[in-house]
C-alpha cells in the first residue's frame, strides 16, 4: 500500500476545503461510514454540509453549545448526523497524551480528542475506523479555525486509548490506533 500525505504550507482555516476534500476522498477508498471533527462555531460544519454531502458519510460534529448556532445544529441532525457538546458528556481523556500529541500540531490533539468523545457518548462503535478532522486552534494564531489535519483513526475510549497489548508483535500492532495520517500543516 502506498499512502500519501498532504502537507499545507500554513497552519489554519484556509485549508479548510482541501482537508474536507482529502478526508472525503480517503472515506470513499477505504470504505468509512463516519468522519468526527471539531467545528467550535459551525464554520467546519457549514462547509461540511457543503462539500461532504453523501447518505454514505456520517458527520459528527463537537461544537460548543455557546457558539454553536442552533439552526446549524438543527440542519446537521435532520440529515442524520451528530452534534456533540462536551458539556453534555463526562469524558475519560488521557491528559498526559494531549502535550505528546501537541508536538504534531493542534489539530493531531483535537483530532484524536474528537474521536474519544464521540467514542465515549456512543456515537461510535470502539474499533470503527473513522476519519477524524482537527484544526489549529484561534487562540494565539489569528489565521487558526477549520480544519488543516485529517488522520485516519480507530474510535477508542479514552480508558483505553494507552492499551497495547506487548509481544506477540500482531498484538502490538492492532493496538495502534492512528493508521494515517492524511494531511496536516507542516
């Protein structure tokens, strides 16, 4: 198999499209069902919608309920798809892993975080391959927002997210649970 992974130029919404056009790409080749992503304010949701529209695609979405308009929602779940607001959950995250994560860029933490999420609310089956979406966040970088990251993911619960199972090396490996990575900033 030989993969290929995109690297963007900058970090930030401008990348928004290709990434949505890369993820949905990927889904269709490999055959997933589902692509979780975070859109704080419906920006990523609203292109999604757009450019993602396919009966064979699920979306869900992990907004915040204070910024994520209604009406948006409202259209998301009428077509089938999920939104989910952190605070409706109570999650098990890994911490330590988010500053390891970091190092690959925000939207590698986002990504992986979206997908326990969704994992842990029931969205998702645990060992689904999904593609998950993430994005440099708008805090200290003013050109952050949507998504520049898209990897493909086995959903996990963030109880389980550091099991890997040791020799035998088979083992090993079905407990990796980022299989790709299909584009990110550089």
């Amino acid at each position: 198999m030989i993969g290929q992974t995109r690297y963007f130029e900058e970090p930030g919404k401008i990348n928004t499209e290709e990434t949505l056009k890369i993820a949905k790409e990927r889904a269709k080749e490999l055959g997933i069902k589902t692509i979780v992503f975070s859109s704080s304010g419906g920006y990523t949701a609203k292109l999604a919608l757009e450019k993602l529209e396919d009966k064979e695609i699920r979306l869900i979405v992990v907004g915040f309920p204070d910024r994520f308009p209604d009406k948006l929602k409202e259209e998301l779940e009428s077509k089938g798809h999920a939104v989910l607001f952190p605070s409706d959950y109570e999650f098990n995250h890994p911490g330590e892993a988010w500053e390891l994560l970091r190092r690959f860029g925000e939207g590698m933490k986002v990504a992986v975080q979206v997908v326990l999420m969704a994992t842990e609310a029931g969205l998702v089956d645990e060992g689904e391959e999904v593609i998950a979406m993430g994005g440099t966040g708008t805090r200290e970088y003013p050109q952050g927002g949507g998504c520049d990251l898209a990897i493909v993911m086995e959903a996990v619960k963030g109880k389980n997210f550091f099991k890997v199972d040791l020799p035998p090396f088979e083992k090993k490996m079905k407990g990796r649970k980022i299989k790709e990575i299909l584009c990110r900033p550089r």
